[in-house]
C-alpha cells in the first residue's frame, strides 16, 4: 500500500511524520501548481467548489507518482466537504482510477470506527505506537504553524526584501529531503532561527490584516495566490483565523468531548450569526468582530467561488464593518481568478487602510482621543 493525500498548506509536513513515523510508505504530491490545477479541473464537475479540483490534481499527480490508496479527513457538518470522499471516488473512477481512499471522519465519540481506520491505514493495530506517531505530528503541527506565524511578523518588516521567504522556501524545499519527526523539528527549530535573525526596518508603519473565510483557501497559499507573501511585500502583518493545528485541536481532541476552545468566537459571532451552517461561516463572522476588538486595521474574506457557508457570512460583513468599524474585502477565488486584477484589489485595500490609519492618528494627536 502507499498511500497518498492533499495538500493544505503546512498540514502536509504533519501529515509526512505521521505516517514516517508509522513506517507507512507515503507519496507527497508535488506542491499545488497550475499544472494541478488544470489537471484537477479536467476531471472534476465545473461547478464544484475549488478545493475538490486541487484535491483531484493531487491525487492525479501522486497516482502517476505510484500512490495506490489516499487517505482524507472527512466532516460531518452541512458542506459539501462532508461528501468530498464519495464524490471524488466516484470522478478517480471515471477518469480510470480504481483507488482506495481512507477516511478519517473526526470522532464524534465514535472512537472505535476512527481507529478502524487508522489500524487499516498504518497497518498495526498497536495503540500505543499510533498514539506516539500522532503526538508526534501534532507537535510537528503546532511547530510548523508558529514557525508560519514568524513570517507572518517578520515579513513586513525585513530590511532586505525576500530574506524571509529565502529561508521559508528553502526549508518547504528540505521537508521532502530529511526523515521522521527528530529530523523534521530540526529543520523547523533551524528555519525559525534564520528567520527570527532577519534585520529588521524600524522605520515601516505595519498594518495589521486578519484573513477570514473557508479554511482550505485561507491555508494553500496556492489558491490564495500566495496572500501572506503579497500582504507582507506591502508592509502588512497578518493572522489567520484558521490553522491545521487549531483544526486538528478543536475536532481531534475536544470537540468529541464536548469541549471547543472557539466558545470566545462563537460568542462574538452570536448576534450576526447563532448556529453552525456549515464550513466556517460562523467562525468567519466571530473573528471579523474579535479582530475588529483586538485593534486590527481591516479584515480580508477568501472564499472559494460558490461556497455556500462563505456567501452567507459575506452577506453579514457589511454590517460589521459598520458596527465594529472595521473596513473588510472579499476575495473570491476560482480556477480563472487573474493575479493582476487580485493584486490591485489587494494594494487598494491596503492603501485605503494606511490612510484611514493616517488620519485617525493625527485626530487622536490634535484632539486627543
Ligand atoms: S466550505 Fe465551501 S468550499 Fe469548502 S467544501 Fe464546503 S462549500 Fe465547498
């Protein structure tokens, strides 16, 4: 068996450990191009959201590579992602792929159908060694994701433009060269090194920007068009409302225990939007307000064209904006979205933010508040 999966951003570095660390033989995609793209959109239905097509390119472009069997998470909430698995069997079959597909659905107390799966997939059924190869690749997770969240910081501010994504380039390009978890944290713990060593230009006034919208688009810096890299060229510090390592928490761990640690988002998205509809909707409701509260300059919606979730809390973003103040875009993504149109939009945006901050400042200077 060697197993396959898709790409979403950093996850795959986890993901990578995981199944190392279980002796599992694996096939990592190349990374997300244009070539997965369009081989994605060959095979896929054309109204069907983006995320599905790259997933197909994947696919594709690891079976060519010798994958046999692809393993994915699944959801049980009201989106189509719940129904990814089936479907995408379905078009892998049209398109002459018999392949097995794994899916490791969140528990939702239903440990035992969970770890059926897992047993198949790792082909041990000894708990402890899987328990071990899972902390792991948590902790992998949670490294790579604050390793992630350095660039963020360190980004805008760079003296010498491009320092920061030397070193991020060249430590996605070494994930693929070393073995197992030691190895893997080594290259982080050296990667952020580099990166926390950058000079810094004191003199750049940072806007701050938190990222909002469904999660595969938010986090493939591939279908974002690479957002954090173009924000940070234009002296913007962002956040992610959405990371792997919060994802993996919250339905892993304790969402099958009735816990959540998003309580504080879902309370700040109540009076807009109460109840889950699918997707991320209300959390992209809950973090507009938060990061409004938190001081942030303006908030940027990404969304895969026709996602139903997305459409609806984009109906709700004007009202924010007005009773929280705070400016928002919203970026659409689809297989035809053109880099030029996007980056004017983007430096639009953040010339509007820089002056609005401009302006609010020399009011609090002359009157004092
Ligand atoms: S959240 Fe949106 S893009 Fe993602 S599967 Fe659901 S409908 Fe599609």
């Amino acid at each position: 068996m060697k197993i396959t999966f898709p790409h979403m951003g950093n996850q795959y570095v986890a993901t990578k450990v995981l199944l190392e660390e279980l002796g599992v033989d694996l096939v990592i995609p190349p990374p997300c191009s244009k070539n997965t793209l369009n081989i994605g959109v060959k095979y896929s239905p054309e109204s069907i959201c983006l995320p599905l097509k790259v997933n197909m390119g994947n696919y594709i472009q690891s079976i060519n590579r010798g994958a046999d069997t692809i393993v994915i998470t699944g959801s049980c909430g009201p989106c189509r992602f719940g129904y990814y698995s089936i479907i995408q069997k379905e078009l892998l079959s049209e398109a002459g792929y018999d392949i097995d597909i794994i899916l490791l659905d969140p528990p939702q107390g239903d440990y035992k159908t969970f770890f059926d799966n897992i047993f198949k997939l790792t082909g041990t059924k000894n708990p402890y060694k899987i328990i071990r190869a899972l902390k792991k690749a948590v902790t992998v997770i949670n490294a790579v994701d604050d390793l992630e969240s350095v660039t963020y910081y360190k980004r805008p501010r760079e003296k010498a433009k491009g320092d920061v994504d030397r070193y991020y380039d060249a430590f996605h390009r070494g994930i693929r060269t070393v073995y197992g978890c030691r190895e893997v944290l080594q290259l982080i713990k050296t990667t952020r090194e580099k990166i926390l060593s950058v000079e810094e230009d004191t003199t750049e006034e940072i806007i701050k920007i938190g990222i909002i919208g469904e999660i595969y688009t938010i986090i493939e810096p591939f279908v974002n068009l690479n957002i954090e890299k173009k924000l940070g060229d234009l002296g913007v510090e962002i956040d992610k409302s959405l990371k792997v390592s919060r994802w993996l928490k919250e339905h892993l761990f304790l969402n099958p225990l009735g816990l959540t640690s998003e309580r504080k988002t879902w309370e700040a998205s109540e009076p807009y939007l109460k109840t889950m509809i699918g997707g991320h909707a209300r959390e992209t409701i809950g973090y507009a307000v938060r990061y409004a509260k938190e001081g942030f300059d303006g908030v940027i919606q990404i969304y895969p064209l026709t996602c139903m979730p997305e459409i609806v809390a984009q109906s709700i973003l004007p009202t924010i904006e007005k009773d929280h103040n705070i400016p928002y875009l919203c970026l659409i993504m689809d297989e035809m979205t053109g880099e030029a149109g996007y980056m004017t939009r983007l430096e639009a945006f953040v010339d509007l933010l820089r002056r609005r901050k401009g302006i609010n400042e020399g009011e609090k200077l002359l009157f004092g508040y």
